[in-house]
DNA sequence: CTATTACTTTAGAATCATTATAAACTATTA
DNA sequence: TAATAGTTTATAATGATTCTAAAGTAATAG
C-alpha cells in the first residue's frame, strides 16, 4: 500500500473524513523518520507556505491538531511557555528541553532507568513517567 | 528576627523595595511550611478576596511573581495547560500531575532515582533532572 | 526633615494563543 | 442523485499575559 493509502486509512480508522486538508497535514506529519516536535503556529507557518497552492486555514490547522491528539496520533508534550507543544512520537518516551531556544529532542525510553518510583496517590494511578532533562548552552 | 522583617529583607536582598503590595504577596506565598504550586489567576482569587481590604492589582501580581521569579524565589513547573503555574519550592524535585485536574504534588528529589543520564547534545549541558508522574484517577 | 530621583502600582489598552460561531462546502450514505 | 452529516473557513470572541503611561511611594541627597 503506498504512502496516500496509508494516511487515508488511518484517518478512516480513526473515524475522521480523508479531507484534502487533513491529509496534506497528516501526509506531513506522520510520514517521516524522526519525531517532530511542534507548535501550531510552527506548523501552520511550515503548511502555508508562500508558494503553496492550496492553503489550510489556521481554524482547521488547530482543529486538525485536536482531532490528531484525541485519536491517540499526536502527544501533547508538558513545556511552559504558554504555548502547545506536540509530538508525533505517541509513545512513552523523554526529552532534553532546551530553556533557552524552547527546543526538544527525544531521548528513547530504555535510555534512563527511573527507580523507587513512588506510589501514586490514594484513588490515583500512574498513568506515565516522563523525565525531562533541562539543557542550556554550556 | 520576626516574619514580617524577615520578608522585608529577603526582598532588600534581592533588590526589590519592600513595598505594601510585595511584601504581602511575599508573607502569603513564603511563610509556609508546604510546597504552593499556584497560578496567577488563582493566586490573584486567593489575595483579593472580597473581605480583603487592600486590593492589589493583577499587573501588581503580575509584575511581582515575574520579579520573584527572576530573583529565583520561585519557579516556573513545566505544565500544559498554556497557563503559567509556579511553584515555592525552589529546589529541583519531581511531580505528580494529575492530567484530569491540573494539581501538582511534590516528590522529593531523592525519592526516585534517575539512572543512566545520557550526555547533554554537544555544545550543552544539563541543568536540571525532572520527572513528571501523570496520574488519573485510578 | 524636604526635595529629588528612581522605582512601583495601577487601570486600561494591546497583544497573542486558542476557541467559538455560523455560513459555505464536501464526503458519505440512502 | 439527493439528503445528511461532517468539515472548512473567515471572523468574532475569549482568556492569559504584557504594555503603556500616569499617579503614587520608597530611597536618597541635601
Ligand atoms: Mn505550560
Ligand atoms: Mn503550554
Ligand atoms: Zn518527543
Ligand atoms: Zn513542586
């Protein structure tokens, strides 16, 4: 099955219409090699482009990114900021996060080893570990 | 040497004038025994309260929470939530977030252990070790 | 003390990120 | 092919935060 399949089913799968918008952000997003870490504004920057053709409104650029995260295909990533980040990296995994320039770089899960983890708190259960290591120039 | 003193100079050594305003904020969010992990809107709730008779302004608390913060009397918790949230421990140690809430509880620093850190991207260094325990209600 | 200066507070405006609205459009279904 | 349910879009609204500039207060010099 090629690539456009692909996002095509995995739209369909999550219940959500293979609209040429959605498809041109997901086609973006989710075929590549390496996490990309975002914000909106980032991402609606990189999808229109000057010399696009067909432009995505920023209300569906945010619309899209929510219908991604609630389907489980995009992860919300905890910075300050006061902006959302997101993840294409949906599983369980760690960051280096960059205070100066706000950038985040994955580190893999079995990289760091966290013991004596504490019992969560009463009628509360853990629900992920996510150990982030403030970086600065040095 | 009393409390109020005792607020009035932490701010003189941080070269913040004692002001009614600050040393109030001050006395609120510094002489307690347990960590306070508080946004501005609900610090601003907690300080103006109706029965409250001088009322401080949001840009005062604003300004003064930037300033304790920069003064390294507090610190900034990494969140979503595209709220700023801050923490009196100014200590490095970790958290429980609960995603459903949005409440912080501390864990001391060395209550877990983080083994095998890996090295810091070239040209930086770590400055801090984090961990987040997401938890929801079990 | 008193006057001058520097810093601080404040109301309100401005800005920025995000969400809501509602009309036009499009994919799916009957 | 027609009906419908879902989607996109421009635009308005909201909420958090920052800016502005005028009035007030703390520190300092005389
Ligand atoms: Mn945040
Ligand atoms: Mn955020
Ligand atoms: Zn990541
Ligand atoms: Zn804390």
């Amino acid at each position: 099955m090629n690539q456009k399949n692909k996002i095509t089913n995995k739209l369909r799968s999550s219940k959500l219409r293979p609209t040429k918008q959605r498809r041109k952000i997901a086609d973006f997003l989710f075929n590549r090699e390496k996490t990309f870490h975002f914000t909106v504004e980032e991402l609606n920057k990189i999808i229109n482009k000057k010399d696009n053709l067909q432009k995505i409104s920023l209300a569906t650029i945010y619309n899209t990114i929510d219908a991604f995260k609630k389907a489980g295909h995009l992860k919300e990533i905890l910075t300050n900021n006061n902006k959302s980040y997101y993840d294409t990296n949906i599983s369980s995994h760690h960051h280096f996060f960059d205070i100066e320039t706000n950038e985040l770089e994955d580190i893999n899960y079995n990289d760091i080893k966290v013991v004596n983890l504490p019992h969560a708190p009463k009628g509360k259960k853990i629900q992920d570990v996510e150990v982030t290591l403030t970086v600065k120039k040095s």
